[in-house]
C-alpha cells in the first residue's frame, strides 16, 4: 500500500512537473548558493575572526571580516527573495494545471460517473486534495530543500575537523530519521478516513445550503444541527486521532539532536584538551549543529505532510485516470434532417433495476413527438440517453440512420438544443444567458427566440435589457421568468433537434399556449421532442407516445388514443376533472 501511493505521489508530480523544470532547477540552484553563503563563507569569516583576528588582536582584520559577512548575508536574502519568488510561481503553476485537468475531466464525465464519485467528494479532490499537495511542493521547494542542503552540507563541515563529532551528529540524525519515518507511516491510512469524513462533511454542507428553504418550511433546523453536530464531532476526533503519533516528532526530534548537542560538548572538551581540535573548530562546530537543528525544524513538518498528500494524490488521480463511460464515438458526421429512431432501448442506473425496458418509436424529422407519462416512468432518462449522458444497457438509439454510439458526443450535443426539466440559469447578462456565452448567435436570431419563449416581456421588463445582470441561482428572476429565459436559450440555438424536457411546467396557461405557438412557428422543420406530464400541452403533437413503468403502452395522436390506450385516457380523465373542479370553485 505505501509503495503503491509512493508511485501515485511519483505520477503526479512527473505529469505535472514538466512545465515548472525551469523554475525548479532556478529555486533549486539559488537555494544552494543561499545554503554556501550561510554555512561555508559566513561561518568561514567567523573562523577568521576567531584565530587570526581575536588571537592576534587584530582590528582591521575583524572589521575587514565583518564587512565580508554582512555581504554575503545581503548575498543571502537577494537568494532567498529568488527562491521565494521561482517556487511560488512553479508551486502555482503545477497546482493551476491539476486543478484544471480536473474541471476538464469533470465535464467529460457522464452522470453515472458523477454519481460515482458524488459532486462533495468532487469538491474536495480539486480543492482540499490539491491544497494537500501545493502545501507539500511548497515545502519540498523552500524550507525542506534548504534542510537537505544544510544537513549535507553540515555534516560534510563536521566530518571535516572531527570525525569522531561527525559521527556522534549522523548517530542522531539517523536516530532522528527512523522515528519519524515510523510515525509517519502509523498515520498512512487515517487520513484517508479524514478525507471520507471531510467528504462527507461537504455533502452535507450542500444539502443544508441547497435545502434551505425547505429546511425552514418543515422546522427540522434542529435535526439539522444535530446532524452537522455529528459529523463535524467525528472529523474533530478523527484529526485528534491523527495528530496524536505527530505531535511528538518535533519534541523528540529537538531531544535526540539536544543529546547529540551534550555528547558533542563531552566529546569535544576531550578532544580540545588532547590538542585534536582548536576552540575555534569546536564553536564553529556549535554553530554548525544549532544551524542544523534549526533546518531539522521542518522535517516533523514533512512527515506530517507526506501521509496526508499520498492519500490526496490517490483520489486526485483516481479522478484524473477515470475513463468516462460514454466516450465511445469518434465520428463528427451523419446528422442531416434530425430524423431519430429509438430502438428497444433498455437502461438501469448502476445496482439497481430497469428503468426503462425496450423502448421503441420514431420521431420523424420536421415534426413534433411527444413524450407524456406519470411521474418516474423514465421520461428524461430517456432524453438523457438521446444526448449520451448515460450509457445504454440495450437497443440503440440512432438519429437519421446513424447510431448515437458511433458519433463523437460533443459532434452529438451540437446538433441537440435542449431545455432541461430543472433549470439553470447563470450569474451573468440576460444575454449571455440566452446565448449560453457564444457569440455566433445573431441579433435577429436573438430577438425571434425572445418571441416564441414570450421571454421579450421579461427583457423588456428590466431596465438594461439584454444587459440586465442576474443574480447568482436567478436570485433576482422568478421561477417563470427563469423557466422562459431557459426556454429562449434553446430556441436561439441553431440545431436539426430540439428537446423540451418538461421546459414548460411552471407556464400558465396563456404563456404556454404562446410558447407552444412559437414552436410551431420557429421550429416547423425541425425535429422536436416535447416531453410532458400534461395533455394540454402535447394534445396537439404530431405523434404522442405513452410510457409507464419505463415501457412505451401507447403511441398515436391525441384522438386516437383517447380511443386506444387506457393509461392515456385515464391521465385525461384525471386533468380533465381537475380542471373542471378548479373551474367550479372559481
């Protein structure tokens, strides 16, 4: 399990890093001369001092020194303020690169990925995971790389007057090494809990985020404290949990080295009376080990990082290697007149049952189908297959001969304008809504899509017009006003098909009868799919089709229907007395 994170942790620097090379090897390359200005020159001139300039009371000399060193500790910070600079920017720019790929593979990904993963899990892999990883680069980039190079470069020193002290330092520092190393892999596995938690976590923030209003309407906001209570209690114990093997590296770290510090001292003040060293050499070795418990600092840092960053990149790139499950098609061609053909289609969503089960009908191009059926009898499903969100169990579904498993799925979309059942509306302009940000959109084009989705009233209501900012989620739109500004967005987009996916439920019943003559008007050559739960908005379609339980029972007109299929005369006979009681109490 550690070898296999440890290579994860390796794939993703090595797919990421290639790009930041140049100012790595810039940071690396003015750390080291910081490290040589510090440890070789500055303490070099101290040695001076010490001998030639203290001994032989020597002024000129130690000021001369003095001089030295506080040039070369401006040296040092022009370094430092290099360094600083080149690893944030490659620090920056390698988590700029992650996060990207991973919106991007996000977009690729189908609904039944989605749900694989779940959208708060999402979340946490491109924000958290990454701030995982960024904290580590950023620490391999300053404080650590500079420990490497001052332990090398302090031992090399040390080893160089005594040997023998240079031996006691290694002793502690291996000493040092091992345990944390062992502390740091105790911890391995729960931090791949803490990120469950924090998962879990999010998924709940969403939902009392999301579920507000509903909230409120059903006064559960206790039961929903309760439950944030909860959840937030445990991923406090679970951090306890982990930090409880870490929070003793440092401490124990600073006594192994402070031991060190005492043997050095012993051994040293032997070797100072036998003539072996110099009292200079024996400071300028205590200076040597305070400078290297100083850098040592870092090292319970990076023990405390490594776990944590070999679950992040686990996740990240389980993500990044997920091959989308409907990136299947490769051809950019066959769709001509819209002409669409369902053929014994059956789809279950992943561990449970069909939803739908060989569906077969034809929409025929240039003209209207309906899709009429209760509630949960798999109307958008099936919408969803037509644009290839989801992956089809069974059957095929092919559009003017060609089957949808064959085309490239951003060819398919291009040639599908669609209003979806649950709106979506952006923060931005009226029109950059209406155009969904693309600017080969017309004017005139524009404007006839405004007609028929009687949206013109809204536009003309508000005082920028197409101008006119809405607010995030349409805060500032009421839920009419945003289900016509979606429906204007998929009469502006120029395509062969056209799919309203109960687009027209939250529509009086003046407004949808000027939207449903819109449609026919701008839309009479076009294939269009009108799915609805109301007989009144379909009654009119070319062909309706009926489906309950997932299973097409009936396909026709309106007259004929009412004549043949039972489920579709009892959804009639149902709205009829419903509108006819509501006509009563008026």
């Amino acid at each position: 399990m550690i070898l296999e994170r440890v290579n994860i942790v390796l794939r993703l620097f090595k797919r990421y890093i290639k790009k930041q090379v140049p100012a790595v090897l810039v940071n690396f390359l003015f750390l080291g001369i910081q490290v040589y200005i510090q440890t070789f020159l500055i303490l070099r001139e101290m040695k001076t001092i010490l001998d030639q300039g203290v001994a032989a009371g020597n002024m000129d000399l130690i000021v001369k020194s003095c001089v030295k060193m506080a040039s070369f500790t401006v040296l040092a910070i022009l370094c430092t303020a290099v360094t600083s600079y080149m690893s944030a920017r490659a620090v920056a720019g390698f988590v700029e690169e992650v996060r990207e790929d991973c919106i991007r593979k996000i977009f690729s990904l189908s609904p039944q990925d989605m749900l694989r993963f779940g959208s708060s899990s999402l979340v946490t892999r491109i924000m958290s995971d990454t701030r995982q990883v960024q904290l580590l680069l950023i620490n391999l980039c300053r404080s650590s790389m500079m420990a490497f190079f001052v332990v090398i470069s302090m031992l090399i020193l040390i080893f160089m007057i005594s040997p023998g002290l240079g031996t006691v330092v290694l002793a502690a520092v291996s000493a040092a090494a091992v345990f944390m190393t062992n502390r740091g892999l105790r911890v391995q596995q729960t931090f791949g809990h803490i990120e469950k938690l924090t998962d879990r976590m999010n998924l709940l923030f969403r939902e009392k985020l999301v579920g507000t209003r509903t909230i409120r309407a059903f006064r559960n906001e206790t039961l929903e404290e309760e439950k944030m209570a909860a959840a937030n209690a445990e991923l406090f114990k679970a951090y306890i949990e982990v930090n409880k093997p870490t929070n003793f590296l440092t401490p124990i770290t600073l006594v192994i080295m402070n031991w060190a510090v005492i043997a050095v001292y012993l051994i040293g003040a032997v070797q100072l009376q036998h003539s072996l060293v110099s009292m200079s050499d024996l400071l300028l070795i205590f200076n040597y080990i305070a400078y290297f418990i100083t850098a040592l600092t870092v090292v319970p840092v990076l023990a405390n990082l490594f776990p944590k960053v070999g679950v992040a990149s686990s996740r990240i790139m389980e993500l990044l290697d997920t091959v989308p499950t409907r990136e299947t098609g490769t051809e950019a061609a066959g769709i001509t007149e819209g002409g669409i053909e369902f053929r014994d289609v059956t789809f279950g969503y992943s561990g449970t049952e069909q939803v739908l089960s060989q569906i077969s009908f034809c929409a025929e191009a240039g003209k209207t189908t309906a899709i009429i059926g209760a509630t949960g009898s798999g109307k958008t499903t099936l919408m969803n297959l037509l644009q290839g969100l989801y992956q089809l169990t069974n059957g095929d579904i092919l559009i003017d001969g060609v089957s949808i498993r064959r085309m490239d799925p951003a060819y398919l979309r291009r040639n599908i304008s669609y209003a979806p059942q649950k709106l979506q509306v952006f923060q931005d302009t009226l029109r950059a809504n209406i155009t969904a940000f693309s600017d080969s959109i017309s004017e005139d084009r524009i404007r006839r899509a405004l007609q028929a989705s009687n949206c013109d009233e809204v536009v003309n209501r508000k005082p920028q017009k197409l101008d006119f900012q809405v607010a995030q989620n349409g805060l500032n739109l009421t839920g009419g006003q945003k289900q016509r500004l979606s429906l204007a967005r998929a009469f502006a987009k120029e395509a062969p098909i056209y799919v309203f996916d109960d687009a027209l439920s939250a529509l009086d019943a003046r407004t949808e009868q000027t939207v449903r003559s819109g449609m026919r008007t701008m839309l009479a050559s076009r294939t269009v799919l009108l799915v609805s739960q109301k007989i009144s908005t379909v009654h009119d379609a070319d062909r309706i089709v009926v489906l309950d339980n997932g299973r097409v029972v009936g396909i026709g007109t309106h007259e004929s229907l009412l004549k043949t299929c039972c489920e579709y005369q009892e959804i009639y006979r149902i709205q009829c007395y419903s509108e006819e009681a509501h006509s009563e109490k008026e």
